[in-house]
C-alpha cells in the first residue's frame, strides 16, 4: 500500500474521526458520490464513487461539494468556472483541481 493511502487510512480510522451524524446529514453529505452514481458514466461504480466521497469529506466544504456534483451533470458548468475571473471561482477551482489529484491518486485500482 503507499503511503499516502496509508496514511490517509490511519487518520480515518483513528478515534477522533470518528463522527456521529444525524441522518439527514449523513445523506446530505453524499452530494458527490451520488451525483457519480447517477451519472453512468462507464468507471463509475460504487466502491469508486464512495471513494471519491471519501476524498471530497476530507477535502472539500459542503458548498464545495454540492458545486462539484453539478458537474457530473453539467461538465461544460466545470470549464465556465475554471476559466471564470470571479476570485472565488478562482479560489474554488484551486481547492477542486487538489481535490481531483487526491481522489485520482487515493482512489486509483
């Protein structure tokens, strides 16, 4: 295993990260691997896009999140917001970009 994924594995088994949610939060807060699911895409599946979840609790805001599993339906929404001179779009495609490395290295088969 490397050891990213090891690491990042002792920091989500380790008793602090250990969370109780109401349910309602708990589905709240699978914006993005549902968004993965139902997009059909061909790699999608659901160990991989609860993975991607994975990543995207550690790494991104709720906000973040629920504008990242827009693009999942709107890809073209992802390029508007990348190229966008808005700072926090700016701002938000640099937190998303880190985000996308992670889950692609985390994630990976």
């Amino acid at each position: 295993m490397k050891p990213f994924k090891m690491a990042v594995l002792a920091l989500c088994m380790s008793p602090l990260a250990t969370v109780s949610l109401p349910v309602s939060e708990v589905h709240a807060a699978k914006t993005i691997e549902r968004a993965c699911v139902k997009s059909e895409r061909k790699a999608a599946s659901k160990p991989l896009c609860g993975c991607i979840q994975d990543v995207a609790d550690m790494m991104l805001s709720r906000s973040d999140q629920k504008t990242a599993a827009k693009f999942f339906d709107d890809p073209h929404r992802a390029q508007e917001i990348r190229q966008s001179n808005n700072s926090s779009h700016e701002k938000f495609w640099l937190r998303y970009k880190e985000f996308g490395q992670t889950a692609a290295t985390f994630c990976r088969g």
